[in-house]
C-alpha cells in the first residue's frame, strides 16, 4: 500500500490548482517544467468578469506557439512534451478596457512511464511494472477530475450564493422601504388636507 501511495504521489508530481485574477491591461504567465513525452494538461475557467472571456497562450521551450486562442470561456488542452524545458502557460486580458477577469485553473504535468523505467531518471526507488503503471495514470486522472470538478462545483456554489444573499437582501430592503414610504406619503397627505380644509375664525 505505501509503495502504491508512493509511486501515485510521484507521478502526479506536479497538481497545481489556482484562483487568480487577471486586471485589465494585464497579462499573468504561469512556467512549469516537463520532460520529453510527459503529459501536459491545462485547463481553466473564467468565473466573473465582464462576457467571462481571456486570451491564452501557450508556448514550449523554444518559445513554439503551442496553442493561442484570442476569446475563450473555458478549454481543457492535453499535449506530450516534445522537447525538455520550460512551458509557459499566458493568460491575456490587454483587450478588457475596465472589468478584471476572475479564473480557476490547473497545470498539471505527469510523467511518461519511460522515467520509471530509467533508474537514472529516477528521483525515488518505485519500481513498478509497465502495466501497473498505466493503471494508476489512469486512476489518477480519474481522481484528478473528480478534484477539478468539485473545486468548479465549490467556486459555483459561493458565486450562487453571494447572488442569493444579494437579491435575499434587496428584497427584505424593499419590503422595509415600501410601505414606509407609502405610510409616510399617507400621513403627509393628511397633514396636507387637514391644513387645507382648516377653517381659521378671525376675532
């Protein structure tokens, strides 16, 4: 059980979940570091924010464009390294005149089975077999999901919530406001036709 514990906490080496926010005029760049044919997953959402779209870049080692796109709500990308170095992962919201964009994302790198199988590649002493390996890639990718999906359902949830309480707010605020002003209005307006109708004796 600790080697299995060991050898999923060393593949998913790198797990990096963030809630960011990106100003107006601004561009946030995020770096990793992957060898040649680890995987490489990259996924994001724009929670708040004026049409809830950002530019995002991504580009290798040599600075090669891997994916560029200029509008985008929300996208999961999944690439294998090509080369060793550093990826970089750019959010991009020079477009927006005044609304700062809020975004949940994940960088995640997972290594090829071929860096098990090289002991001198190796950071540990898990050995385990082809087969086992892809097993728990698997469920690691499955659970790794499972993670993503609560973490989204969570952000949802508070963002929910705060509407709630806001419009829960308005609503008891009006209700006050409402007949306050009505029942002022009325006693104006008997002030005003009482003074109006008021007969003065002169002696």
């Amino acid at each position: 059980m600790f080697a299995f514990l060991m050898c999923f906490l060393t593949i998913c080496r790198v797990v990096c979940g963030f809630l960011i926010t990106v100003d107006s005029h601004e561009t946030i760049c995020f770096f990793d570091r992957a060898q040649e044919k680890d995987k490489v997953t990259i996924s994001f959402e724009v929670m708040e924010g004026g049409f809830k779209d950002i530019a995002v870049h991504i580009s290798g080692p040599n600075d090669d464009r891997l994916y560029e796109a200029e509008s985008e709500t929300s996208g999961k990308y999944t690439f294998a390294a090509i080369n060793d170095g550093q990826y970089t992962l750019c959010f991009d919201n020079e477009k927006s005149t005044l609304t700062p964009k809020i975004l949940m994302f994940h960088f995640i790198v997972v290594r090829d089975l071929t860096h098990y199988n090289d002991p001198h590649k190796r950071s540990d002493d898990v050995v385990e077999q082809s087969v086992l390996q892809a097993n728990i890639n698997e469920l690691a990718s499955l659970m790794t999901a499972i993670k993503y999906e609560q973490e989204y359902m969570h952000v949802r949830y508070k963002g929910h919530q705060e509407i709630n309480d806001s419009a829960h707010f308005r609503i008891v605020a009006w209700s006050i406001f409402g007949p306050s002003l009505l029942l002022t209005m009325t006693l104006l307006e008997i002030y005003y036709l009482k003074r109006f109708f008021e007969v003065k004796c002169v002696v």
